[in-house]
C-alpha cells in the first residue's frame, strides 16, 4: 500500500459483555451510528456497508446480515454485505472495505463487526464449527482443547512456563479497568488464574477469554474524502490476510504460519519492520495465542514470547505496550466484532484520546485470527 490511500476517519463501540437486553441489529446500528457521528458525515455520503459475523445464523437464526444492516439503517439500495471469516470475520470485513476504496469503487465505506453470543447456550459447540468438522469437532475437540494443545507444545519445546500464561491474563485484566466498554472489569491474580477451573490442561478459565455480546464500527475514506472531513486521519498503511490448514494436527502448533505471513505481508506494504510498531492489538482468545503472536510477528524471538510477558515489556509502560485497553481477555470476544474493536482501539491511540489507558506512539499493529490460526488478518495504521 504506498502512500496516504485509505483512512480511517470514524470509529465506534458498543459494550461489550452480556447484553441480554439488546439484539444483534440494535447493537451494530449502535457501532455504525457511533462511527458516522465520528466521522461527521452525513449518512447518504456512505457508498457501502461491509458486516463481519461469524454465525448469526446458529447464534441467533439469522442469516442474510449484510440486508438486514442496509435495511435497519435506513441505507438500502446502496451494497451491503456480511463477510465471514469465524473469529477474523472483523478483520476480513474491514480489509474488504479497504479493498473496494483501493479499486475506486467507494469512497466513503462503513465496516462493523457483531456478535450475538449469550443467547445460545451452545456457543463452545457453535465455535467449535470454526474448526475443522471432519477431524477436530467430530472428535469433540473444542477451541479451548485445541489452544490447550498448542500451549502444552510450545511449554514442552521452549519451555513457556504456566507463570507466563498467567501474566498474560493478569495484565491484560488490569488494562480493562481503564477500558469502559470492557466485559471484564475485574483485577486478577496469578494465584487465581490457576485457581480457576481448569478447561483443558494447561488453560484454565481465567486463561480464555469470554463468551460476549457486541459491535463495533469504523467509517473507512479515501485520501481525498478524508481530507474533506477531518484534520487528523488515522491512515491505513497496510491490510494482509493469509490462511493456513484448517486442522491444527497437519501444522506445528507451536506456530502460527498464517500469522507470519501475513505479517510479513503487512509489513511489506507499509514499509516497516516489528520495531517500527509502536503498540499492538493482538488476538489473545488464550493467553497462548497472545505469546505465539508475539513471536509470529516478529515481536520476540521464537520461544521467547512468554519471557517478553514475563519482564513487563508488553505493559503499557513496556517497550511494546500490547492490548492496552484489555484485549480479548478483558474485553471480551464477541467473535465478528473483535477485529473492528482492535482497530477501534488502536485509532484511539493514535488520535491522542484513549484517556487513562493511552498510550504513546505513531504505529500500531491488529492482528485478527479466524480458527486456531487458519485465517489471519494483520493491519497497520499510522498517525
């Protein structure tokens, strides 16, 4: 991506958490209205609608996402589509919209993320659809046994101690309390990570992020709009997506390749390296994949994400502040929106007006994961 093409030039969130009282259509018209006011645009100026959601139709029995958005919204005719890509849905969603102003076809383009998932009482088993349902559901492998899996790998071969798995929730629990819109408002301990139920061994509750209601949106313009309808554009230096097998037996599960790839993708585009990131949003649905992608992504070097953690180098005061605003893990995961939530929270960063949990920098990196890493979608914006 070379030069100022894309930017983001709006931005808005709902709560998340458990949201009995709203549905899925209230919610993503809560982000996208949030986002328009943003921006301070007029709605007739959006030129299309992209929607991330993995599952409506099992979470909630409703499909065809992308209409009901236009026609709640009071935008029809203009195009509106749902894109899926299970727990990377937002992130997909998000690099479509940035395609289609790249190919000349919009210049103004609203993308939100949604998830409606309390209302199930199978939501393990409807995530579980992400994997592969030959070999891995059919088993009756759930996202967390898979996750369980490549935590056990990664501690045998490099040594990644349960400690480090344990900061990984602990900090990132402390960095929601200053996050208004988090699920999880709750300081934790190390002692009671392990206390915690344990769901697969080595991962205990407290090391999964939890099952959430909500939305979020961004207004994406093209450099000529976005000069139109504000100073302070957020630019959009890079969107890569890979994919990897869908089974985690037929890959190392000590590594991500998906992750690297697109990674290295990213970072071609926008013509920088890890060190030039000031800030990351990652996908930390278990604290193992936050230590992965920290090695994935060239943060750390292979085994040595957990030491990274450990030394408080990914604190908000660290060399490499990682999800400042809580992640998943304290944020919760409302499994379509999460991807626009990352980049919800790294612009506000990046504007200068995240409040007590800002912190400094020009570069931030979103990563996005679909499955246990079969889809990923890495995004850099700068300032």
């Amino acid at each position: 991506m070379n030069g100022d093409k894309v930017a983001v030039i709006g931005i808005g969130t709902t709560p998340f958490g458990e949201l009995w009282e709203r549905s899925l259509p209230d919610l993503f018209l809560e982000a996208g209205v949030k986002a328009i006011e943003d921006a301070g645009i007029p709605g007739e100026e959006v030129d299309e609608i992209y929607g991330g959601s993995m599952s409506t139709g099992l979470f909630i029995q409703q499909e065809h996402l992308g209409a009901l958005v236009a026609d709640r919204a009071g935008l029809t005719p203009i195009p509106s589509t749902r894109i899926e890509a299970a727990c990377a849905s937002g992130g997909a969603a998000l690099r479509q919209g940035i395609l289609s102003i790249l190919a000349g076809e919009s210049e103004i383009v609203v993308v939100g993320g949604v998830e409606k998932m309390t209302d199930t009482q199978n939501a393990a088993g409807i995530l579980a659809t992400a994997s592969d349902a030959e070999w891995e559901s059919a088993a009756g492998a759930t996202f967390t046994a898979l996750n369980a899996l490549m935590a056990r790998a990664h501690m045998h071969r490099y040594g990644t101690t349960r400690g480090q798995l344990s900061q990984v929730a602990v900090q990132n629990h402390r960095n929601a309390l200053d996050n208004p819109h988090a699920h999880l408002h709750r300081a934790i301990t190390p002692e009671e990570v392990l206390e915690s139920p344990r769901v697969a061994d080595p991962l205990h509750m407290l090391d999964c992020a939890p099952v959430s209601d909500g939305a979020a949106a961004v207004v994406l313009a093209s450099a000529e709009a976005a000069r139109r309808y504000t100073d302070t554009p957020v630019w959009v230096a890079a969107s890569a997506q890979a994919s990897d097998t869908l089974a985690l037996h037929d890959r190392d599960p000590t590594r991500m390749a998906a992750t690297v790839e697109a990674g290295k993708r990213a970072y071609a585009q926008a013509g920088l390296g890890p060190r030039d990131i000031r800030f990351a949003e990652l996908h930390d649905a278990f604290t193992i994949t936050e230590i992965l992608s920290l090695e994935d992504l060239g943060f750390a070097p292979k085994g040595q994400g957990g030491r990274l953690v450990e030394d408080g180098l990914t604190e908000r005061g660290g060399m490499l502040p990682v999800n400042p605003g809580g992640g998943l893990k304290g944020c919760g995961h409302p499994v379509g929106a999460t991807g626009l939530r990352q980049v919800v929270e790294a612009a506000r960063h990046l504007r200068g007006d995240a409040g007590r949990r800002q912190v400094p920098g020009e570069t931030a990196l979103t990563q996005n994961i679909g499955g246990s890493g079969a889809t990923v979608v890495v995004t850099i914006l700068r300032r």
